[in-house]
C-alpha cells in the first residue's frame, strides 16, 4: 500500500510517560527521515478498503 514504516502501534500505560516521549520521539524522527509520503495526494480509499478486505480474507484462510 506504501506505508512501510509510517505505520506504529505500542502499548503504553498511562504510569509510562518517558515511555510515550521515547516512543513518540523515536517515530517522529523515523517518518522526518522517510520524507513525504507517497501517497501524498494519490490516496483512493475505495482501494484501500479493497485491500484491507483482501488481507484479513487471506488471514481468515490462513487460519482456516
């Protein structure tokens, strides 16, 4: 889809605030370094749907 490596998820509690500004920090810093997006102005959500649809179809098979 081209987001590899704009995308992140980590789970913080509430009591990790120098976790948050570690993390936050870290990914701020690894999307100035990728540079813009390319998706910038190309982004068709109708095809996005479409694959994200295709990618939870192949892990339900995958599963199977």
């Amino acid at each position: 889809m081209g987001l590899e490596g704009r995308l992140h998820l980590d789970w913080i509690s509430s009591a990790e605030a120098q976790k948050f500004v570690q993390v936050v920090t870290n990914f701020t810093e690894k999307i100035k370094s990728l540079g813009p997006s390319p998706l910038s102005g190309q982004l068709n959500l109708a095809v996005v749907e479409k694959e994200c649809q295709a990618s939870v179809q192949a892990e339900r098979v995958e599963e199977a």
